[in-house]
C-alpha cells in the first residue's frame, strides 16, 4: 500500500533512515513529507515504533477532481463504502491542500461529508455520526494538481504525544522533533549527555528511549483497529515484537537536565517517571551556572529561549553570553547541540558552529547548530 507520513521540516532525511530501518520499501523524502510503500505488518510496525512522524496516512484511492460536483461524485463512485464505513461507524474528514472552486479546507470537508452521508442514506437509510474528537474512522483529503488523493488516517492525534508528557513547560519542543534532533546528534550512550535548559525533559526522554528502543506508540490507541482489513494476528505478533525491544541497561553514563524554575523542574521529573525512566535520567533544580559537569567527556544539548514564545530579546543576551563561557569553562572536548530561532542570539555564545542544519519548531524556522568546544 502507499503510505505518505508527515513530519517537521528539516527531519526528512533522518525520518526516511528510520522508515527504512522499520521495513518501509520505496522511501521517497519531499519537504514536510516522506512517500513509502508498505504492507500491513510494516504500517503496524511505523505505528507503534516510529518516534519522528507525526502522522501515517494510507492511500486508498486518488482520482481527478476539477470542483466540487466532480469531487462529490468521484467520492461516491471511487471508494467500496459498504465496505470501509457502515453507517454504525462515526467518522471525521481532514482536508489539505486547495483545487479548482476549492479553496476553503472547511467546504472541501463538508462537500467529502455529504457525498458520504447521502450515499449511505441511499443505500441504507441510514448515516454515520461526525465525530471531530473520536471517530472509529479518520478520512484525509489532499488535494493537489487537479488530483485528489483520500486516505485514512492510521490514528486519531498525533503521533508526537507519547503519552508521558501531561506536564510541560512553558513552550516545550514536541518529541518527535526532540527524537530527530538526538538521532541527528549520533549520541549513542557511550558518552554523559546533559541538558542545561531541560525545561520538562523532552530532550532527555526521547534521548534515552531511542537508545533503549522503547516503542513510541506502546500505549496508544490506533484507529487501523476499524478498518476491514484489520489483521488481529498479524497486530499481535509486531505488538508482541515491540515489547521484547526494550532493551534497558544499567551502565549508562550520566544523563542529566539543570532546570532553574522549581515548578517546571517538578513536572521534568514527573514526565521522567511516566516515561519509567527516573533509574536512568537526573533532573537537578538548579541554574547552568551552579552545576559541575561529569567527569569524562559528552553532548550538551538545549533548546533555549529565543525570544519568540518566551523570553524578552533584549534579556536574553546574556544568557547565551553566560551559556559560551559556561561552555569554553567547564566543557573542554564535550560537543555543544543547540537548537536557534534566533540568529541574533546565538553569536553572543562567542562560538563559530560546526554543523547547522534546517528544521522548524512549529512554524518557526530554527537551525540546529553543533559546536565542538574547544
């Protein structure tokens, strides 16, 4: 089948390597998207084990749309409705994208909802309840080109909530976009691994899980259980699988948050216990400043203030100031990954990078910067 799965711009490359490492075939990266093809026991194993994408969509018909009468009609005409959505199942309808006299994403949906419903009350008398928050089923409408491609979504909200995360801090970065940006570092447990603006701990979990191969989706609830083809067998087996991959191991180096506000630093350690990671992961309420790294050399990583979502600009020179000299003092031979929204922030770290690279956090346009600290 052709699965199109989401994902934050900039982490194309990283999140094609991992599909292909979970047994997807024909991986093709686009921006914001990665085309793959797949077959029922590999989109069940994306699900439960991917950590970068946020969404897993399954193609099941595309078609030629040139307005809304063709789309209403080709709805009607293109998909087997008997089979995929009986009018006791509740459904909702995603819309991207824009064609001809279809231009509002919310009439596009409502015009997907009506061929649907009155289709049903024709051959059954019947229709299916909309359900924004919980359908049994999830349609998705891209439209693009003069072409309309519907889907199903293989879950109800996005994949980034693991699940641990109730307790956050004031604009935390997303796990899945936390899972990329440690994939990209190369850190793979032989080294400390610190973060001295840890906010609720996100870099640290997502860290560790991939290192222990914890399954993202363990404990998530997948709307593919309603599709016809559902395989009971075959979702047993790979869910059976991902348990056996956790792969927990006691000689660790130190891995460790600074967070100086007490309240967020609470809620870092909540989510480290949710995640049933507080054996292996430290949070210290503390500032940067006050804090001796570990013996031995590692990766500090962070995602501070740019003054964007949180923090005055004008403030926050200094910190970054305080950062660099931090850096220059006490991590000597220890590799620095920072991610910037804001170029004009990050020269007061009085560093020249060593790597960059691309991504967004939301709709911000961010660089992943590494420097290796002399």
């Amino acid at each position: 089948m052709k699965v199109v799965a989401s994902i934050s711009q900039g982490l194309e490359k990283e999140g094609a390597q991992e599909l292909i490492e979970l047994g997807a075939h024909a991986v093709k990266a686009s921006r914001r998207h990665i085309l793959f093809e797949a077959d029922m026991a590999c989109l069940y194993r994306v699900h439960l084990r991917s950590r970068l994408s946020f969404r897993f969509l399954r193609e099941i018909c595309r078609f030629p749309c040139h307005g809304p009468h063709e789309l209403y009609s080709r709805v009607q005409s293109e998909i087997d409705w008997e089979n995929w959505l009986t009018p006791q199942k509740s459904f909702r309808v995603d819309v991207t994208g824009f064609g001809e006299g279809l231009s509002h994403t919310h009439f596009t949906a409502l015009q997907v909802k009506n061929a649907i419903v009155d289709l049903q009350r024709e051959r059954w008398g019947l229709r299916s309840r909309i359900d924004l928050n919980n359908p049994d089923i999830c349609f998705h409408l891209h439209l693009a080109s003069n072409q309309a491609f519907l889907s199903v979504d293989g879950s109800n909200s996005s994949l980034h909530k693991r699940g641990y995360r109730p307790a956050v801090g004031i604009a935390p970065i997303k796990e899945n976009l936390a899972a990329g940006l440690m994939r990209m570092t190369g850190w793979d447990g032989t080294k400390n691994l610190v973060d001295p603006l840890c906010g609720s701990g996100t870099f640290l979990i997502e860290a560790v899980s991939i290192l222990f191969g914890i399954p993202s989706g363990i404990h998530r609830q997948f709307l593919f259980k309603n599709w016809p083809d559902f395989d009971i067998s075959l979702w047993d087996s790979e869910l059976k699988i991902a348990k056996k991959l956790k792969n927990f191991d006691n000689k660790l180096p130190k891995i460790i948050g600074c967070e100086v506000d007490e309240k967020i630093a609470n809620c870092a350690i909540q989510n480290i216990k949710d995640a049933d990671l507080e054996d292996y992961i430290e949070i210290i309420n503390s500032p940067f400043q006050e804090y001796q790294l570990p013996t031995g050399l590692g990766l500090l990583v962070c995602n501070p203030p740019y003054g964007k979502r949180i923090g005055d600009e004008n403030l926050l020179p200094n910190l970054y100031k305080e950062l660099g000299n931090y850096c220059k003092n006490q991590a000597s031979g220890w590799d620095l990954w920072l991610l910037n929204g804001n170029p004009n922030l990050s020269k007061y770290l009085g560093m020249k990078a060593n790597k960059r690279f691309q991504v967004n956090n939301g709709a911000i346009d961010c660089r992943w910067l590494n420097y290796q600290i002399k």
